[in-house]
C-alpha cells in the first residue's frame, strides 16, 4: 500500500464531500451534485480497494468502510515503513 497514494485518495475524498456539502447547505448546483458524487463514490471505491488488498491489519480493513473519512482514518492505524535515523555522534 503507498501511503502517499491513500494520503491523496483519502483527501480528495473529504475534499469532495466537504464540497457537495456546502453546495447542498448552500445554492445547491445540481450539476456540481452530478459531477463531483460519482467522484467522491470512486474515490471511496479505490481507497477501500487499495487497504483489502494490501496486507493492512484488520483494524484498518475495517475503519475503511466509515464513509467520508475511513481511509484517513485506516492510514493512521496502518504502519509506517521503516525510517533511517541517522547517528549524529
């Protein structure tokens, strides 16, 4: 799993709601609603795609499936690689 891609997938994916959300609060825009949810619905495809197929624990297999936020949330149980911490004495 890159987390720089599910990073972006899951931002993208808060982004857009947020959007149709406001458009909704507010002048609600029928073709923003027409373009921007079958976007928000792929983007919420691909970012619980990308976690069930990688080797992610169970625990972010499951907050993947919390609409609007679930892939934000899987990406911050799922384990970071390895950093290379330089000895500075």
């Amino acid at each position: 799993m890159s987390r720089p891609l599910l990073w972006w997938v899951g931002s993208t994916e808060a982004l857009t709601l947020a959007v149709l959300l406001v458009n909704l609060a507010t002048v609600h825009v029928g073709g923003l609603a027409a373009a921007l949810g079958p976007v928000h619905g792929l983007l919420y495809l691909v970012g619980v795609v990308l976690v069930w197929s990688s080797r992610s624990r169970w625990s972010a297999r499951l907050l993947v499936l919390v609409p609007a936020v679930g892939t934000l949330l899987a990406l911050r149980v799922a384990p970071q690689p390895d950093r290379v911490v330089e000895d500075l004495s």
